[in-house]
C-alpha cells in the first residue's frame, strides 16, 4: 500500500539493499557452528557494543522525522541489518559503515512491512506506531511467536487503537487507514518494553498528550525517550512508571550515539564467572547491570565497577542462586538462561523464575546434554549443581539460550559443538571472536 497523497510520491527511492549490510561483518550462513574447547579461564578485557534492544527502536523512530538521521555505536547484527532492510522495504535509505547508520526517511513512500521481514524479527513491528504518526496509515505483518512461545502484541494494539487508529487485522496483517492519532490515558499492568516504546513513539505526533501508567523503564526504554526529545519530543516522567508524551506537529533528524548493550555485558560478566577468569568489560554502564552484579556477588564472584568498566574475578566453583526476573530494574529475563549454565555448575541447589516468560526454557534440554541437573515445574527451574559438564554437540534455539550453551560449553569437559548459531548472531555481535581474544578455545565452522 503507498502512502496517500500530500506524502512522498517520488518513485521508490534507489537504495542500496547491499549497503545495510556493514562491510567486513560475516553474513551468516544458516547453518554455521561453533565448536568449543572447555576448560581455560577467560582473561582480559573485552570491548562491549551498542545495544541490540536500543537500537532497533531507535532506528524504527527515523520514521518519524523526515531527513537524515545517525545513529552512532549500532552493532552489526543480524536483527540491526533486518530493521535496516525493512526500512529500506518502507523506502528509506540506510548505509550502515563500521557501526554508523545513516537512515534516510525524506522519500519514505510505503507503509507496507511485509510478512517475510517481519517473521524474522518481531521488533519489526516498532514501525507501526511511526507510521500512523506521520503518514496516518500502515500495514504491518503481525509478528507471530518466537523460538520459545506466543509473543502477543495486544498491549501495543490496544494502546494505538486507545489513541484513534481504530487498526483492523487483514490476513495477517495490522492495517490502519487515514488514521489521526490523539493523546489517551494507557494503563498497563503488565509491564511492556515493546508497547512502552510503540506507545511512546507514535505519541511524539498525536494531537494532545498521552499518558502511559506502568511504562517501562529498561534503559533502552528511557534512551528512546532521550532520542526523541532531541529530537523535537515533548515527554516528561522519562525512568519512571508513569510516562506523559505532549504530541507536536513536527520532528528533526537526529545524530545520536546507541548506550552500551547491557545483556552483552552481563553476558560476558557471567562467562567470566563460570570459567572462573578474571575479566574487564569495557565501555559498559555498570548501573545498568546492577541485578547481575548482586546475583554474580552473591556466587561468590569478586566484582569492581568503575564509571565505565566492571572488572570481575569467578570463584573457584560458583554458589547456587535463587533467581526470579523482572521487569527493569529486577534481574533481566535476557539473562536466565545464561544464569541457568553457570547455576549448573554451582556448590549446590538452585532455583530460577522466569515471572517475564513463562515458558523460555528451550535451553533446559540442551543444558541437560551437556550434563546439567535440571528440573521444569511450570516457569520455576530448579538446577542441582555438578562438578563437571561434558561437552557434547547441541542446538541454539533463541538468542540467550544460544549464549547459555556457549558459557556451558566454555566450563564443559572436552568439546561441544553448538549448531544453528544464526540465533546467537541476532543478538551478539562477533561473540566467538570477542571469547577467542580471552583466550576461549573456539572455531566458527560451516556445517
Ligand atoms: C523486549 O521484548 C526485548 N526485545 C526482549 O529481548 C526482552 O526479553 C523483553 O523486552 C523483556 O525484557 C527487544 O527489546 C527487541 P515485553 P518485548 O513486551 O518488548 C507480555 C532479547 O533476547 N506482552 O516487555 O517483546 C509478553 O508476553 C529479546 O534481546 C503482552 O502480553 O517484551 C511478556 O510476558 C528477547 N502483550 C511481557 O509482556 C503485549 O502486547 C513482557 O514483554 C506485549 C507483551
């Protein structure tokens, strides 16, 4: 569907598909493996890149105002490239070089995101809401569910019908048509990083303000709300549960650099943690990690954070834990898994909740073919701690689940090979190459 009259008319613009792809990052093949040598303690210091979670918002919020926006620190990752390419689908141009997205929306001149982008990528549907801001319609494949269950999107719907889209499903399809949003009063009780976003962004240009109770407040979250008001936005109560946004007629482009990936940092505190190594992660912001550095603590593990660095040294063998995730700033749901490998190997009993999603367990089976203990009841896991995993070859079947299976791998007897891992390169940029420059025994293979 184009857009209608008194928008862009020119033919689509000439974009180049290529160059959404960063030079130099590897273009996964579907079927590359890892293969993993356990046993050496991770050391020194590793460089963490812009965050996933932030980025794709930000890069769907260019929607928004006509021009040329950069984004600066954009890791280059399978999820970035696809956002890229639909806003290319949409007709914006996007070069994206050594972490710089340029993203042009001047000639957007589609509203149409379509089934095959969207499936691969829920945060796809971020366009949406900028959409029916600036062009008052879209049509904007539903998401579908993901590796590990439903991912239903009602709260983003509800909010946006709440403000006057009056959105119809068409096959599959979210459609609004000559849709003029107004502020409302949106209520959440289930606390959603998604809808929270969504909601905000299409307010930025509604007539009135909209009022968000029970708004998000992940740091991606209230990074969006920084972007936007540099960018023209009005929006008060920004890291708080109640979030206003008073609509105005029109945006600026933005030049904008992409905060520090949290769960990547996390991530690699937890590898550290499990081998029993002493690492430093650099370019990180230690307030945004606070819950893994008390659960990683409480394991036993010596941790010192500076203004922007963290360093940290594992215990011999790590204590068991009881985890339950939250919503931000409780513990992340993004790092259960990866808090399940490292609980495998714990002196000891442990117990994690997954209260987030009640059934991102895919990884359970697989930890258990490297030899973890683990018991499933409902969305509570409890992990009796061994002495040693034996490295064996399993799947990746969603991003974490794939990191958990690395860090399992990294502490295992002998060698795991992990296959699928186009999950992990959604999520993680150059992990295999950041674990092998701290000494990690591991090899990218075409299978
Ligand atoms: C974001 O997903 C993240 N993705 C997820 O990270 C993360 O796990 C999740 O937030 C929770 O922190 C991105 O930011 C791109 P939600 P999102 O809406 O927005 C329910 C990763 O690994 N819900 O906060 O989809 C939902 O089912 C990914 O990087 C509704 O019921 O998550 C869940 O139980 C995985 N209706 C809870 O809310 C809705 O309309 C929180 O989901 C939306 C959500």
């Amino acid at each position: 569907m184009d857009v209608g009259a008194g928008t862009h008319t020119q033919p689509h613009a000439p974009h180049a598909t290529e160059s959404a792809r960063a030079p130099g990052a590897k273009k996964t093949q579907p079927m590359d493996a890892l293969i993993i040598e356990g046993g050496r303690p991770l050391a020194g210091r590793v460089p963490i890149s812009g965050a996933k979670n932030a980025a794709l918002p930000v890069m769907a919020a260019a929607l928004l105002a006509p021009g040329e926006h950069v984004l600066r620190n954009v890791p280059s990752l399978a999820d970035t490239r696809t956002m890229a390419r639909v806003l290319e689908k949409l007709g914006a141009r996007v070069e994206f070089n050594d972490h710089v997205c340029r993203i042009d929306t001047t000639r957007v001149n589609s509203v149409e995101a379509p089934y095959d982008l969207v499936r691969t990528m829920r945060a796809s549907i971020y366009v949406l809401g900028p959409l029916l801001a600036r062009f008052a319609a879209a049509r904007v494949s539903l998401p579908g569910g993901c590796a590990w269950g439903p991912r239903p999107v009602n709260l983003h719907l509800e909010g946006l019908n709440a403000m006057g889209a009056a959105l119809d499903i068409d096959h599959g399809y979210i459609v609004g048509k000559s849709v003029k949003l107004a502020g409302a009063h949106i209520r959440h009780e289930t606390v959603s990083v998604g809808a929270t976003a969504q909601i905000m962004m299409a307010a930025t240009l509604a007539s009135g303000t909209t009022i968000i109770e029970g708004a998000a407040v992940e740091p991606d979250i209230t990074e969006l709300g920084r972007v936007l008001i540099a960018c023209g936005a009005r929006i008060d109560g920004l890291g708080t549960r109640t979030v206003s946004i008073h609509g105005v007629e029109r945006l600026q482009p933005i030049d904008c650099t992409i905060i520090p990936d949290r769960i990547e940092a996390a991530t690699f505190l937890a590898a550290a943690a499990i081998t029993g190594g002493s690492v430093t992660i650099d370019h990180c912001d230690p307030e945004h990690i606070a819950a893994t550095i008390d659960k990683l603590t409480e394991a036993g593990c010596d941790i010192h954070a500076g203004p922007r660095e963290v360093t940290i040294s594992g215990p011999v063998r790590p204590a068991a834990l009881k985890i339950d995730t939250q919503p931000y700033p409780g513990f992340p749901t993004d790092m259960q898994a990866q808090m399940m490998a490292l609980c495998s190997v714990a002196d000891g009993t442990s117990i994690i909740t997954d209260t987030i999603y009640l059934d991102r367990f895919t990884h359970v089976p697989e930890l258990a073919r490297l030899g973890a203990r683990i018991t499933l009841d409902q969305n509570t896991a409890t992990i009796d701690g061994v002495e040693r995993l034996q490295g064996a070859p399993v799947m990746a079947t969603d991003i974490r689940a794939s990191a958990a299976l690395v860090l399992a791998a990294l502490v295992a007897q002998g060698t795991t090979r992990i296959s699928r891992i186009y999950h992990l390169d959604r999520g993680y940029e150059a992990l295999d190459q950041k674990l092998a420059a701290l000494g990690a025994r591991i090899e990218r293979i075409k299978e």
